[in-house]
C-alpha cells in the first residue's frame, strides 16, 4: 500500500470522497492528513523496537579516538541495548547518566573494555578502544519510510512513497487521529488502533536474549578473556 492509497482509504472511509493524490494540491483534508500522517509514523516508530527499523552500527577504532559521530539516521538505541566489543567477551558497561560519567574519567576503574555513554549525537567510550576493536551497537533507525526506488527515508513525500511498518496499522493511526482532530468520536478507532499495534508488538519480538544480572561481570576476572 502506498501513502496514497493509504489516504484514499482514509478519504472513504471519513469523507465518503475519492481523493486523486495527497502531495499535489491544497484541499483542507489534504493538509490537515498530511500533518495527521507525518504525526502517526513517529507515533508508531516510537511505539515499539521494531525489528524492521533496527540496524546494526560497527565503529572504526585507530587506538587514538574515543568518540564517534552516530549513524545518520540514528533515533535511540532499543530498550536492551549493549555495545559489544570484538576483543573481549563481555560487553561495554553504560554509565548511569552523565555525572557518574565525569566520575568514571577522572577514577577510571579497571574495567574490561570498559564504559559506554552518549550525548552531543556521539558515542563515547572510555577508555580508548584499541585499534581495529571496533564496538559495535543495534540501533533504531529513523527511515521508515521507502521510496519508489528502494531507498529509505524519514517522511513520505510523494504519492507513490511506502511505509516500512505495517500500512494497516498506519491507515487505523490516521483514521483515529482525524476524528479526534474533528471534535468527533475517535475512542473505538484509537482501541482498533492499539490492538492492533499490540498484535503486531507481540509477534516481532524475535528471540528473547537469556539476560544474567550485570553487575559485575565487567569486572577484571574469568570471564573478561580476550577473543
């Protein structure tokens, strides 16, 4: 389903009309959709860590930079994330937040790799990773959208555009938001909406990873052998 059918779906099923495109011309319903649409992507993008938006990011490490910029289409990392190192077989260790991060490099621990920390869209890590360690991190990527020739992007911006998600679960986002939009009643729209977001949640979890408490296990000891 491209976003034009998507807002022809929409048009019937709200207006009762046939709508011919949705980025050609200045209808009201098509500016107020175009707002609706752009909001429910986000919405849904954020919603869940989907697998179809997860991307793999590898770092370059020379022994001498400690801080890399942050893929292009970078959005957050998933809810369980780690940042793996290629040397040693346990991972980098998050800091709290910043403050124990200023702590962390000025009483670095002996810690192996060590610690991981992102702000200012780059990833720091401490200490320096050694030359050709390169981290790597699964990340959520912004580009939902596809455009006609395959490449992705962040937003539809022409008729023949496709969502990378689930375009029913988009076209129920739409209809929901507009009649709330228009003072009208959008409660069983929004429940439709979010059964179906759930269903959709549930089945695109993947494997579970066995997870052990952390704490620790970073530490200098059997497990923190070199590969």
């Amino acid at each position: 389903m491209t976003v034009l059918s998507c807002f022809k779906s929409a048009s019937r099923r709200l207006l009762s009309q046939d709508q011919g495109s949705l980025f050609t011309g200045s209808e009201p319903f098509q500016i107020k959709f175009l707002e609706i649409l752009s909001e429910a992507i986000l919405d849904i993008a954020q919603a869940h860590d989907w697998n179809a938006l997860t991307q793999l990011c590898t770092l370059t490490t020379d022994g001498n930079t400690a801080d890399f910029a942050l893929p292009a289409d970078y959005d957050r990392m998933p809810v369980k994330a780690d940042v793996h190192s290629s040397i040693w077989s346990v991972n980098y260790e998050p800091a709290k937040d910043k403050d124990e991060w200023i702590q962390l490099q000025r009483f670095m621990p002996s810690t192996i790799p060590g610690y991981w920390i992102i702000y200012g869209g780059q990833m720091h890590l401490l200490p320096t990773p050694r030359e050709a360690e390169n981290p790597c991190f699964w990340y959520l990527s912004t580009n939902i959208v596809r455009a006609v020739d395959g490449s992705l992007k962040s937003a539809f911006t022409s008729d023949d555009d496709t969502f990378v998600l689930d375009e029913q679960l988009l076209l129920l986002a739409t209809i929901w938001r507009w009649k709330q939009a228009e003072g009208l009643d959008y409660q069983e729209d929004m429940r439709n909406y979010e059964i179906r977001l759930s269903q959709l949640a549930a089945k695109d979890h993947g494997s579970k990873p066995i997870r052990s408490n952390r704490s620790g296990l970073n530490r200098l000891g059997i497990w923190a052998m070199a590969r």
